[in-house]
C-alpha cells in the first residue's frame, strides 16, 4: 500500500512542478460546471470516435505508417525469445522500487485515477489547457483499453513465463497466461505519458514523462509477463491513438483562444519557498 500511494503522489507533484498548462477555459467562462462536464464527456466519446474511424480515412502516407510498424514488429518478433531472455535476467538487479513503480503505473485502478485528476482539476478551476488534457487521458486510455482488452482475447498469444515458446496461441483463452499481446500495463501508461508530455514544449520536461512512460514496458519485460514485440506495438499504438485524438480535441473542441484578462497560475518552489503565482 505505501508503494501504491507512493506511485500516486509522486505522479502528481511531477506534473503539478513543471507548470505549463496555463490557459484559461473559453467553454467554462460561459456554461455551468454541469454543462462544462458534459460538453467534455461530449469531446471525450468524440475522440474516442474519431480514433476509431481514423482508418477509414487514412492517405498513402498512413497506410505506409502502418506498414512500417507491422514490419518493425515483425523484425522484433525474430529475437523474442532471445530479449526475453535477457531482460528476465535483469530482474534480480532492479531496485524493487522500480519494478513496483512500473506495475501500479499500468493498472487501470490508478492510471484512471491520475487521468481523473488531471481533468478534475482543470475542471473545478476552469483552466482549458488542464481540462483538455483530462480529456485527453481519459479518451486515449479508455480507446486503447478497449482495444487491449479485445486482442488479447482474440490473439490468445502465450507469455514468456509459460515456457511454450514466441510462437504459441490459443485465441478466445480465459486463461491470463494466453493474454500477452498486447501488454494492458504499457498501454495504459505510456499513452497517459505520453499525452502529459506532449502538453510541454521543453525537451526535458517531455523527455522525462516519456521515460516515466517506459517504465511499466520495462517491468512487464524484467517480470516475463511480455514479449519484447507485445510492448512495442502497445507503445507504437498509443503513440498513432493520442496524436490522432490530440489533434481531434485541437481543431473542433478546444482550439486555441487568447483572453486578455486571463490569469495564469504557476506552483513556484525553492529554498526555503513554495506558493502561487498569478501573472496576467
């Protein structure tokens, strides 16, 4: 329990001492919190929509994006055994704290929590940048947890612990051993990660919440819980998921607005400081 409470709170100051997210909500200046809810449940079905149809209206270049990823996990496929192998390894070396870490981040329970706590946030203050990242989350972690949720039924591909080998599948299986493709775990958390870190413009804030991201592939992978190709394409399908459902929310639901008497809040911490800072 203190691992998973742990996980939470760091997650949350992480995101709350990097400010960026600063807009103001044009939508929340103007309807009730009950309509604002609505208006974002609204956004939220519609990018889980636009996710969905997206293949339906893919041009050369997708269809040659898709390809590449199909034929970059069909080269991993060829050493699967061989990673796994290597990354179980590793296992007895890695600071529990870690593997720990990489589990909880994966798991709906508290992956949902954090997506919610973003959006709440955004949602009580009325701050545009923060609710539409909530929105975000949330519709990029609901798409793909429904996707992961039905392949790994369908594909029925066996984990690395079982011992049967890269090669072994009995779709429609109940058994949890038969659920290795894709990994649920790095779904869940590289989109959530992914998502916050494309809300920053600098490098390092961005490259450590796509680190933070990697984290649950990584402990999935020391556990021989996944195929080293299982993670790859969780992660290569987050990836295409949040930049579809970004620029969905971007161009109809929130596009960028401007207010001359916005405020801006930012968290300020320092030796022997912490507190709020309002610029406008």
């Amino acid at each position: 329990m203190v691992v998973k409470v742990k996980v939470i709170v760091f997650c949350v100051v992480l995101f709350v001492c990097i400010p960026k997210l600063e807009g103001q909500s044009h939508v929340g200046d103007t309807l009730t919190t009950w309509k604002t809810l609505a208006y974002d449940g609204a956004s939220a079905f519609g990018g889980l929509k636009h996710a969905y149809s997206r293949p339906f209206h893919w041009g050369k270049a997708d269809f040659l994006k898709a390809g590449g990823i199909v034929l970059g996990t069909a080269a991993l496929f060829t050493f699967d055994e061989e990673s796994s192998n290597w990354f179980q390894r590793q296992e007895e070396d890695v600071p529990g704290v870690l593997k720990e870490t990489g589990y909880y981040l994966g798991k709906p329970l508290y992956n949902y929590s954090l997506n919610g706590g973003v959006y709440l946030i955004g949602l009580l203050t009325k701050n545009e940048d923060w609710r539409k990242t909530g929105v975000l989350l949330i519709s990029s972690a609901t798409t793909v947890g429904l996707i992961q949720t039905v392949s790994k039924t369908l594909v029925g591909r066996a984990r690395p612990i079982t011992n049967v080998g890269k090669a072994s599948f009995e779709p429609f299986s109940n058994e949890a051993a038969y659920h290795s493709f894709p990994s649920g775990h790095t779904i869940l958390a590289f989109t959530t990660f992914y998502a916050i870190g494309k809300q920053f413009e600098n490098p390092w804030a961005k490259g450590g919440f796509y680190t933070l991201g990697l984290l649950s592939p990584v402990s999935r992978l020391w556990s021989g819980a996944h195929w080293l190709t299982d993670v790859a394409l969780s992660i290569a399908v987050s990836v295409v998921v949040v930049d579809s459902i970004d620029k969905y929310l971007e161009k109809e639901r929130y596009p960028v607005e401007f207010s001359k008497d916005r405020i801006s809040w930012k968290l300020q911490v320092g030796p022997g400081t912490i507190g709020l800072r309002g610029t406008f």
